[in-house]
C-alpha cells in the first residue's frame, strides 16, 4: 500500500489569521509533515487561496523545503509533491508571472 498524505494551506501563515478565529495553519502544516516524515510517510500539499505574492511563494517553500537547499545532494526533507492550484487571469499577468517563475525555478534548486 503506497499512499501519499497531501494538504493543504501551504502558503498561509498563523501571523495573517484574524485572532477571533484561533486559527494556526502555519503550525497545523508543520505537525503534518513532522509526524508524516516521522513515520516515513509522503507527504504532498497544494495552495489553497489565489495569492501571487513573495511571502506565499516563501512560505510555501519553507513548507516543501524546510532544510532549504542542499549543495552535497538531494535535500533530507522534502514534500514528494506540490500542486499549484488557480492557474488563472490573475496569475498570468506580468508581475505576477515573474514572481510565480522565479518560485518555480527555486522549487527546484538541487533536484
């Protein structure tokens, strides 16, 4: 049985959330993956609001690549997989197209 645990909120942050709302994604991701990796689960994950921002695309890749890049190999830990979701008007515009391109080429720093 090969499965994949995929999640979502990759590119929320607990210091966005309104206060009334008790709402902590940034830390819920974290406990995923810990425990997936833990127990040599794959883990996998996708966006889950349309932002075209540099601190959702860092935030993600935090999630993706905790150890950020490895110069001696493969990072250690890794997500298996992440799904882009809202290809959209909004994200093929100039501006933010560039920043979307310049995640896609980090994403895949020293693979």
């Amino acid at each position: 049985h090969h499965a994949t645990l995929n999640f979502t909120c990759l590119e929320m942050r607990d210091s966005e959330q309104p206060a009334e709302a008790k709402s902590a994604p940034q830390e819920l991701v974290q406990q995923l993956l810990s425990g997936g990796w833990k127990e040599y689960i794959d883990v996998a994950g996708e966006n889950a609001l349309p932002r075209y921002d540099a601190t959702a695309y860092s935030q993600m890749l935090l999630n993706v690549r905790p150890d950020g890049v490895n110069l001696n190999g493969p990072p250690k830990l890794k997500m298996s997989g992440l799904t882009y979701l809202r290809l959209s008007d909004d994200l093929l515009q100039t501006d933010n197209f560039q920043l979307f391109k310049k995640f896609v080429k980090k994403m895949h720093a020293d693979l």
